[in-house]
C-alpha cells in the first residue's frame, strides 16, 4: 500500500512537470508567468481536496487547466507585481524581478548664477596735506638790564697795571646790551676800580665804564714816589700813583682845624679816625681834600705812601671804593658808613674827597702793607 502512495506521489509530481513545459512553450510570457503561479498556487488546493474528499483519482492536469482558465477570465485577479514570489524557484527557474528605477525628484527650480560682484571704485589717492606755515619767531624780549651803579664789583689787585690790548669798547655796564661811552685805542692805560665777572670796571679820562676782560693786559708794578720823594723823602708827605699820581703835603689838622686847612690851602689834612698819623700803628687815619682840586684823580690810585714826620714811609693799598653823601651814607644803599670812616679801629687808611656844593663824595679805604 505505501509502494503505491509513492508512486501515486512521483506521478503527480511529474504531472506538475509536464505541465510547466507544455505553458513553457507558449509564446504569451506574461500568461506563462501567471500559470505558472497559479498552478503553483493551486497545487496545494488540489492536494488537499483529495485528500479531504477521499474520491478517486483527480486528473490533476485537468484540474490544472480550469483554474488557469478561471484565473484568467477573472479581470479581479492582482497584478503579477503583488502576488508572492516564492523565495527559492523549483528546478533552477529563476524569475528577474527588477523593479523599475524611481525617477529622481527635480527640483523646484534650477539654481541661478549667482551675478558677479560690482566691482569697487579705485580709491583715489588723497593728496598730501599742504605744510602748515611755521609761525615766525617771536622776537626775544630785550633783557631788562640792571643799573650799573648797583652792580656788585670784586676787588682787583690795583697794584698791576692795566692797558688796552686792542681798540674796544668803554660800555656803560657788564654786558654788549648796555650802551657804548666811548671807543679805546689799543694801549690805553687803565685804572681798575672793580671786576664784575669777566668785565672790569676801569676809569679812563675822567670816565667809568666797563670793558671786557679779553681785551686787557695785567703787568705787574711796583710803586715808585716821585724822584725828588726818593729815600729822604720829605715829612708828612702824602704820594698816589695812577694817571694823575702826585706827592702832596699834609697836615695833622684833625677835627678841629681839618676843614679849614683843606678850604683855605693845597695841604692835605687829617680828619677822622687818629689824628695824628702814625703809620704801622694799627690805627685808622681819615685824609680830606677836594676833587675838583688838590685831590683830582684820588679814586684812580690804588697804592699810597704816608711819609711821616720821622720822614718813615708806609706804604698802603686800596681794597675798597665807596660813593657817600655828606652823612656817610652809601648812594646805592644806603648804609651808613660814618664809624667806618670815622672810627680808629683798623692798621688802614680812608682817603675822602670833598667837594663844595657837590651831593657825593668818594671814600677809598686802603689796607696798611709795609713800612720803611
């Protein structure tokens, strides 16, 4: 009994193989593509109706054929393209399922160029500013300049000799901003009164002013009395170098007979301080005469010899000029200067020219320096 299922089984398989030959060669594809999946779909149909049914014999081809038939009269029936593909297709027949390319999706709308860019304007060069006028210098305020009496003045060494080296100018103060007095020549002698600097203050013809120290030659000198003053000189004498040098005759007339000596003779006379001069002493002694007069071209000197009575000689030199008025006081100052003059105190000498009628005076103080 099962030989005979088997060979029942093996015949319908071989039914189902002829069947797919005899649609294989039709020449409608489309048709055969659809046969043949229905047979297939149907074959399990067939099978189990007559395993259900338990009837005879089916003719399995027959059977076949109706539902093709069927399936084809159906207008119902879907697509090819929804039935299910079996995974594995029987005796290497294989079905080429390509699906169809999907379009590609155009877009909305086509790009456009993008415009070219404008181009810029070329940037004219800016031209160089024009150079702001430079302000014309102001011009320098003229120096305010100092009176010249007020200016102080250091000692110089009125022993030497000062002369002009060249022609130059006798200025009124320490400065080319003061005014020119007058021009020198070139070996003018010079009586130094002061340094200020590197000007001296120097008197030439009866005129003070200033010159410039580069323009000045010092030499050293030594103080000569006149000739007929010479060792032996005569008692109480009174001698001053400088341009108008002289030897004079003097008086110890001290306060009480002093003014009316130097008034009523060309004698010089004592005055203030000690009296009665006695030189080298440590004492101060006042001499007075005129200027105009006996004592014209005093306030150039700057070396003195005081003969005594014992015809002894002292020599003295000046440190100090002063301008007073008739109470000793000093003209740029102020000052009183009176017990200076006056006063005994000091190995010096004062020298005081008086004039008449005149407001200032000069005082020369001179320092004592040997005696023979």
């Amino acid at each position: 009994m099962k030989k005979l299922i088997i060979s029942i089984s093996i015949m319908l398989s071989l039914g189902a193989v002829t069947s797919f030959a005899f649609f294989a060669e039709s020449p409608d594809l489309k048709v055969m593509d659809t046969r043949v999946a229905v047979t297939e779909e149907f074959n399990g149909e067939a099978t189990e109706s007559t395993e259900s049914t338990g009837a005879g014999e089916v003719n399995y081809y027959d059977l076949t054929r109706k539902k093709v038939h069927e399936a084809e009269a159906d207008t119902t029936l879907s697509p090819a393209s929804e039935l299910e593909t079996p995974s594995e297709p029987e005796d290497g027949v294989q079905e080429n399922l390509e699906s169809e390319p999907k379009p590609e999706p155009k877009p909305d709308s086509e790009p456009k160029p993008k415009p070219d860019p404008e181009p810029k304007p070329e940037s004219k060069p800016e031209p160089d500013p024009e150079p702001e006028p430079e302000p014309e210098p102001e011009p320098e305020p003229k120096p305010i300049l100092k009176d010249p009496s007020s200016i102080d003045l250091s000692s110089v060494d009125k022993a030497m000799i000062y002369k002009s080296t060249s022609s130059l100018n006798l200025r009124v103060g320490p400065s080319t901003d003061y005014d020119r007095i007058t021009t020198l020549s070139a070996g003018t002698e010079l009586t130094p009164v002061g340094k200020h600097e590197h000007w001296y203050k120097v008197a030439v013809d009866g005129k003070e002013g200033f010159v410039h120290g580069s323009y000045v030659s010092v030499k050293e000198d030594r103080l000569e009395a006149p000739k007929d003053n010479r060792p032996g000189y005569q008692a109480k004498s009174f001698t001053f170098n400088g341009p108008k040098g002289k030897t004079l005759k003097y008086k110890n007339g001290g306060r009480d007979q002093g003014q009316h000596i130097i008034d009523t003779s060309k004698y010089v006379s004592t005055w203030g301080g000690e009296e009665h001069f006695v030189g080298g002493n440590g004492k101060n002694t006042h001499f007075i005469q005129h200027n105009p007069g006996v004592f014209a071209g005093v306030q150039y000197a700057d070396r003195f010899i005081i003969t005594d009575e014992h015809g002894e000689n002292h020599i003295y030199k000046k440190t100090e000029m002063f301008v007073i008025d008739g109470k000793a006081r000093e003209k740029d100052t102020g000052r009183r200067l009176f017990q200076r003059l006056a006063g005994t105190k000091g190995n010096r000498i004062v020298v005081q020219t008086c004039v008449v009628g005149n407001e200032y005076n000069y005082m020369i103080e001179a320092e004592y320096i040997e005696s023979y």
